[in-house]
C-alpha cells in the first residue's frame, strides 16, 4: 500500500485553508472596512498559529477587551492569559501596535505640529489613548513647531501620573526646545481635566516661560474623546 506523503507542517488542514484564503482575498479587494474586528485579528493571528482555526481565539480576543484596537494595544501580560495564544501571536500583535505608532509619528515628525492637528492627535492616541495606567509625555518643538522628541515623563496608576514640572523644564532645555505640548491619558475614559491637571500644567508654565519655553497646549486623550486645555481656555 502507498504511503501518504508527509503533510507540510506549516500548512492547515484544507478546511481552514479556503477560509484563509477568502478572507486574505476580501481584505486585499475590498480593504479593512470590509471585515469585522474579529475577521482583522484572523488575519494577523493566521501567521503565528499555522495550523488551527483561530477563528474562535479572535472572537475570544474581542470579547475580552472590546474591539480590534484594545486588542492590539493590550499588555502583553493581559494577552498571554488568554488560553491558545501563544508567544509568537502576542509578538504579532505588539508588531502590528508598533507598525501603527511608527506611522503616526513618521506623520508628524519633522514637520509644523499647529498646522497639522488632526495628525498630532492621531499620535497622540496611537502612543496611549488605550493603556490601561496613566502616563504623561511631552512633545518637544523647535522655533518652527516642528517636532524634536515626543518622551515618556511620567508611568502612574489607573488614576494618578507623577509629574514634576522642573523635570519637563530641564529637559526642554537639554532638547533646546522652543516650545512644548503636554500629553496623558484618562484610562477611564473621560478626558475632563481634574483640579490636579489644572495645577499641574500652571507649575509648568510659570517654570517654563521665564526660561523662554512656551507651553502649546495640555492634550487629555480618553477612550473616544480628548480634551484640550488651549480649546477649553486653560491655558
């Protein structure tokens, strides 16, 4: 009797072939609009699990942090307790986060940030409009608002992000930066400025602008909405 010949390991059984395929083929004819969130995960977990209709692990995925974006943006600790998924489908997905920053930093790096607002804000959210803690960053401009370094000041709690308005000062200076646009996150969703943002950024203007540093703008980035200090007549 004949021998089956040896299965390729790194192809999936027929079934879940022609799925693939479909679904590889409806995203490259009709684009991302076309497919659901859990349909883009597939599409990115088909290259780390080979073998197996994840299918079922995407669905999973969004039910547990609530869309496709959560899902890209969540820890990797978050994403390692979900049963099936592996190390090489967490490295795949913090890919895809990382891709998706890179090119919203490579859309306003280098170029006026006032005159480019929908992009900054694009930004803003990609870096740390779904962290589950607070952080505050500080983007650092040169005389023409172009943007010199965008930096990490401060990693808190679900509620509360150190800030020490001297620090922000200092390395504005160390940058020769000209100006500077404060940005953190309300992981709760909400991007109304407490009493303590409100303090907080008058510190740094009060620090700031003897040193020839202007503060822009104070940017509270939340889920779905954002809030800025200039808009609301804070600043």
């Amino acid at each position: 009797m004949r021998e089956a010949p040896p299965k390729d390991p790194l192809t999936p059984p027929p079934s879940h072939t022609g799925h693939r395929q479909r679904l590889r083929a409806r995203f490259m004819q009709a684009g991302e609009s076309a497919l659901a969130d859990y349909e883009l995960l597939e599409l990115i977990l088909f290259r780390a699990i080979p073998r197996r209709d994840v299918k079922p692990l995407a669905k999973t995925l969004i039910g547990r942090f609530g869309d496709y974006a959560s899902v890209i943006s969540a820890p990797p600790a978050r994403l390692r307790e979900i049963e099936g998924l592996g190390e090489a489908a967490v490295i795949e997905l913090k890919l895809v986060e990382a891709s998706a920053t890179r090119l919203a930093k490579n859309s306003v790096i280098e170029r006026p940030i006032l005159s480019s607002w929908s992009k900054l804000m694009a930004f803003c959210k990609a870096q740390i409009g779904r962290l589950e803690h607070e952080e505050f960053h500080v983007l650092f401009l040169d005389r023409k608002n172009r943007l010199i370094a965008q930096e990490a000041q401060g990693r808190g709690t679900v509620d509360h992000v150190p800030v020490y308005p001297r620090e922000v000062v200092k390395r504005a200076l160390e940058l020769n930066a000209s100006a500077i646009i404060l940005v953190h996150n309300h992981p709760s969703g909400d991007p109304t400025p407490s009493r303590a943002d409100i303090e907080m950024t008058k510190q740094i203007i009060d620090s700031a602008k003897p040193l020839g540093v202007t503060v822009h703008d104070h940017i509270i980035i939340g889920r779905e909405l954002d809030a800025s200090f200039r808009a609301l007549g804070l600043i």
